[in-house]
C-alpha cells in the first residue's frame, strides 16, 4: 500500500486556518514526522523546528527557543489569536539528572500562557510512533528501554517506521495512545504512554477528511 503525500492535494488557508508551531527535540524522527503533516494540507501552517548539534538540545533550551521565535527583535514567527504552540519532549533523562526538573518547569509556565501546551511520551517519541499499528501497550525489562522502544517500532514496520508513509494512521495512533494512557501523581505519563495523541488531535481536526478519503481509495 502506497500512503505517500502525493496522494494528498494541497488546498490553499482559509481565513479560519489556525497555525501550531511545534518545537521537538528530535533532530530526525520527530522532524520528519511532523513534516509529513506540513505537506499534506496548507491550511494549518506545522512549524517544526529541529535542534542543530551546536544547538542547546537541554528541554530549557528547546523552550528558550520557543520563547525567542515569538518575542524580540529578531522573532521569526508572529503568533495570532487562534494559534498554537507546542512543546514535544521525552522523559529520558539526561546524564546530569536536570531533566526532571527542566519539564517540570517547562510544563508548568506552559500551563499558565494561552495557547501554549506540553506533551510527553515516556520514555521516548517511538512511543507514539508504536501506537499507528498497536493497540496495547508494551512493557520492557531492559535497562535501556528507549532502545527497546526504538527496536520493536523497527520490528512492527517493514523497514522500520517510515515517516514518508506512515503518519497516515494518525486517527489510529490518537484512539491507541488515548486508551492506553496512564499518568501519575503529578500528571506525568507513566512508561508506555505518550501525550502526543493531545497535539494529534489538533492537526486531525483539521486534515480527517483528506486523510479519511484517501485511506478509503486504498482500501
């Protein structure tokens, strides 16, 4: 089955057309997800900015970079009434043990701007990549889960999860993640569970349709 966005014909922004600018960590996987979206349907503008190896890839500096794309002199965006920003990051901590406290933070000041929302896959983004074609989540005793994650995503796609063609069973990736999301006491998601099918819902509003005719054309 071929589900590449050639499929998919592009229609110009109606006034209504409201633009989510994402910010992930992800110098591959999750830019090139994303950009899947940004390609299939003009009216919602994906603004996916991927962090450079020079680049502060801390969750504080993927956040100071929202901030600064809006604000300043030098902004590159201009965020109007309807927008939204989203910040995209995993629970994987880092060496120095900052992580934590980072999200947390970021989470909070997110909580409190208008228009502005976290999400979170625990551990990693292949989290939400495994829902496309799972129902039920997966557990993993291995000391290093965010390779076992990556490593069964590969194992449930032919060649590994393919952002060309895959993005597609979005609507099936939202009911998986939803149905099997668990949070803890400080609405964190626990192993196993990804936030991301918050952010999915909102691009969905908007492309279902021409997602939904073409899965059917397939079929």
């Amino acid at each position: 089955m071929i589900l590449t966005n050639r499929l998919f014909e592009r229609q110009a922004p109606s006034r209504e057309a409201k633009s989510l600018y994402i910010f992930c960590e992800g110098a591959k996987r999750e830019y090139q997800y994303f950009e899947y979206f940004r390609e299939i349907d003009s009216r919602i503008k994906v603004e996916v900015n991927k962090l450079k190896q020079d680049d502060n890839n801390s969750p504080k500096g993927l956040y100071d970079l929202a901030i600064n794309s809006f604000s300043g002199d030098k902004a590159k965006f201009t965020i109007q009434e309807n927008d939204e920003v989203w910040i995209v990051l995993d629970t994987d901590p880092d060496k120095s043990d900052s992580r934590e406290e980072q999200i947390s933070k970021i989470k909070a000041e997110c909580k409190i701007k208008d228009n502005w929302f976290f999400v979170e896959s625990n551990p990693c983004f292949e989290v939400w990549l495994f829902f496309h074609q799972n129902k039920k989540v997966e557990e993993f005793e291995s000391d290093d889960i965010c390779k076992s994650w990556k490593q069964k995503v590969n194992e449930n796609y032919r060649g590994g999860f393919d952002s060309r063609r895959h993005p597609i069973f979005i609507e099936e990736a939202i009911n998986n993640a939803e149905r099997n999301y668990k949070a803890d006491e400080n609405e964190r998601p626990l192993k196993g569970s990804s936030e991301v099918y918050l952010l999915a819902k909102s691009m969905f509003s908007v492309i279902k349709n021409k997602i939904r005719i073409v899965k059917n054309q397939l079929k």
